[in-house]
C-alpha cells in the first residue's frame, strides 16, 4: 500500500499540527471515512491538546458534507469515544488524540460501528488513499449535535466493580492534567475511595510534561508524593487515558507485566472458565497464573487490533499487554484506563494484602526487564543475527523473535513507525541471570 500521508500509521492517524494534520486534512478525513465505511453517524472526541476543537470542527463538516450526522462529545478520553459508539449503536467513532506524543502533535483513533477499530488492515490505509485521491462519494446535510456521556459513561464503570463492598481505600491519583481528570471527578461521587488529586485540572499547554506514565521522569512526582503518606496504592494516565499505571503502597511502579496478571486474577477468581488473552512480549507469569486458576491462556500479537480481533475470536473475558493497554469483553473487547483502576479498588477491597504484596511473588517467580528499545540500522536484519547467536530453545515469530529456554526468555519485535527494536527478557525466579542475559543481548544489539 502506498504511503500518501505521513500522518497515517499502523493503528492510527498522527502527526505535526499544521503541517502532517490540520482542519483541512481532518475534513479530507470525514469525507474519506464516510465513503469508505459508510455510516449512518458518527460521534467525534477530543482531548486536552489545544489544536483539538479546530481539528474536530474540520473533521465534523467533513462527515456533514457526506451526510452523516455528527454527535460531538466535547473534551473526553478515548476509552468514551468507544463507549458512545458501542452503547448509543453510532455508525462510528473519531477521537482526536495523540495520546503521549508531545505537544505539537495530533491525530485520530477510528472505530466504526460496535466500536470495532478501523487500522491498517481494516481500512485505514484505504481511507488514507481516499484523502489523496478527493474523489468523494457521497454528499448531504448531516446533522450535528452535542451530547453529554459522562452519566451513563460513569454507570458503565460501576459494573465492573462492587460499591457496596469497596472499602475506603485512600489512592493518589495522577491524570497529569491530560483528560483522566474530568472522568474521575464524575467517578468519585459514586465511589467510597479517598483520592487525593494531583495535576487533575486539564491543560492543553502541559504543565508538568506530557502524561506518559511509562517514562521515569513521569512516574518520579507520584513516586516523591506518596512516600510515607500511607496511601493503599497510586494511579496515574496517559493524557487520552486509555492507560493506566499502578503504583505500590511504597510509591514503586507496578510494571505492567505483572498487573496483567493481577487483572486475570480479578476475573478468574469469579469465574475460571474463560480465556484471557495476552501479549508475546512477556508470557511466563500471565500463562502460570491463568493455568492455576483453571483458565484458558491465549497468546497474541502485540497490538490493540490484534488484541481485540484474538479477544472476539475467542470469547475472551480480558486481554492484556504489558504497555499498560487493558481490554474487557465487557467493554466492547475495547482498551481502558478507568476499568482497571475500578477494578484494583474492588480487588483490594476484597484482600488483606496490599498491592506491593500482591506483585511480590509475581516478581520473584518471574523478574523481567522491562522494555528496553535500542535505534538500530534495520529491524529485519538484528533479528536475524540474533537469531542465529541465540539457537535452540522453544521458538516462536508470531510477533518479532521470542526464543524460550528453560530457564529464561526473550522477544525481539519491532516498532512499526521508527526503526527501534525493543527487547524484553525473563526468567524464572533468578533476578541475577536476568540481568545477565539482558546485558548480554543488549551488547550484541548495540554492537
């Protein structure tokens, strides 16, 4: 397929604002996506990012000029846009996001009806020739109106959780003024849970960097604020929070690995018979909790339209990677940043244990590296060298390189927008040789 558009990627719409996306291209945009898909309506969303409301008045005369009619959100996460499109039974759903790039950034995520995701091999690529070619289709007077989902949005919430049963749990809450911070405070009326709010007013001019949890100097703030406060855990979001990061009583971050693991639990401790789906990149905790508890594990490639196409193939109850992405059968199979944080607080409200001891064994029986990405010349051919130093061992390339020994393992995948190759490793309960094969594998990537 032939690249017409920088701003088109692998799962979704991104670039620079004005020059890759604009009110122009987002217009380009509506019309192509209503040739291609051909909705009846579609409900668009936006973030905190400032050029948001011009990139969604665009892109709603767009879709108006086709005749579809347009339902504006106004400023939500991206988990809502989902919600809105599956639960009210719209044609589409648009959301105006670029998640945790930086500020110059913007962009789309795209499902149509039932919130499926429109990606690469489902669309996007197609609809991205459309904006090139501007042969359109279809022309009307689609209507347009705005609507508030909070109320119900909230409703959906509670039902992955027991109020009645939720204790007073006192939790530091981060959303880094990204969009989390509107959601929880119509949340938290509902909920027994103490949240002390940090960085909850939304800014598009971010003024304490943009939310990505992922990164060290993201998570030190939450870390400084929690010590010896006596907090039961700490939340923080990405800035369209469809991810969630956990911090342990301590104000240690949770790698998202191991709250995959705590999530299968949650569910199979109601019911076992159900199949969790999970990610290649680290298996070993997830497949061992999942076999215990009497479930049925399912590996998948990393991705969200890979995830939620394995999830509805198999009946999944939950899915999981460890980039923090969480999906829910009862969500649509779509990704949330609130229904875990839901989740969490139901599940300590059920245990003794706080959530430090809760990952403590995980992390003993299968200490991980983490993701580390490292630039290199080609993807292709590192994978390939390291494939041939590491021989033996139970192989798999459903998603870049996994080689399994008995005693620990790793993947090599890589990114599908920049020429980075990520590794993670694992092992079984020795932190040591962890570390070792990780150094060991870095060397020959960086060689």
């Amino acid at each position: 397929m032939a690249q017409y558009l920088p701003c088109f990627k692998a799962y979704d719409i991104r670039g620079i604002v004005p020059d890759e996306i604009n009110p122009e291209i987002a217009y380009r945009i509506g019309r192509a996506f209503a040739d291609e898909i051909q909705p009846d309506s579609v409900c668009l969303g936006y973030d905190i990012r400032l050029s948001g409301p011009g990139i969604a008045e665009g892109l709603s005369n767009g879709l108006r000029d086709a005749g579809v009619n347009v339902i504006d959100l106004g400023m939500i996460g991206t988990e809502m846009v989902y919600f809105a499109t599956a639960f009210y039974g719209y044609g589409g759903g648009i959301m105006i996001t670029a998640s945790h790039n930086p500020p110059q950034y913007n962009g789309m995520k795209i499902v149509k009806a039932d919130s499926r995701p429109v990606s690469g091999d489902s669309g996007l690529f197609d609809i991205e020739r459309r904006v090139h070619e501007q042969k359109w289709e279809r022309t009307g007077a689609g209507t347009y109106e705005k609507r508030d989902v909070y109320a119900d949005f909230v409703q959906h919430l509670l039902s992955f959780a027991d109020v009645a049963k939720m204790k007073p749990l006192k939790v530091l809450a981060n959303p880094g003024n990204g969009a989390a911070g509107v959601a929880m405070e119509a949340l938290l009326p509902h909920i027994p849970v103490k949240v002390e709010k940090m960085w909850f007013e939304p800014d598009g001019h971010f003024p304490h960097g943009v939310p990505n949890p992922i990164l060290l100097e993201a998570q030190a703030p939450v870390t400084e604020r929690m010590v010896g406060k006596c907090y039961d855990f700490g939340v923080a979001w990405d800035g369209d929070y469809d991810r969630c990061f956990f911090f342990d009583e301590n104000g240690v971050f949770i790698e998202g690995y191991y709250m995959v693991g705590i999530l299968a639990q949650a569910f199979l401790a109601i019911d076992p018979d159900q199949a969790i789906v999970y990610d290649v990149r680290l298996t070993w905790n997830t497949e061992e909790i999942i076999k215990r508890l009497g479930g049925r594990p399912v590996m998948s490639k990393s991705g969200h339209s890979f995830i939620k196409e394995r999830m509805r193939a198999e009946d999944a109850v939950y899915g999981g990677e460890m980039s923090a992405h969480h999906y829910f059968k009862k969500n649509w199979y779509c990704d949330s940043g609130m229904i875990p944080f839901m989740l969490l607080c139901g599940l300590m409200s059920a245990t003794d244990k706080t959530l430090g001891q809760l990952v403590a064994e995980m992390i003993a029986a299968y200490p991980c590296s983490g993701e580390i990405n490292t630039t290199v010349k080609s993807v292709p051919d590192k994978i390939e060298e390291l494939s041939q130093l590491y021989p033996g061992g139970i192989r798999s390339t459903i998603d870049g390189l996994s080689v399994a020994y008995d005693d620990w393992r790793f993947n090599l995948r890589g990114s599908n927008t920049e020429p980075l190759l990520r590794l993670n490793v694992e092992s079984r309960g020795d932190m040591e040789l962890m570390k070792a094969k990780t150094e060991e594998l870095l060397a020959h990537i960086r060689s």
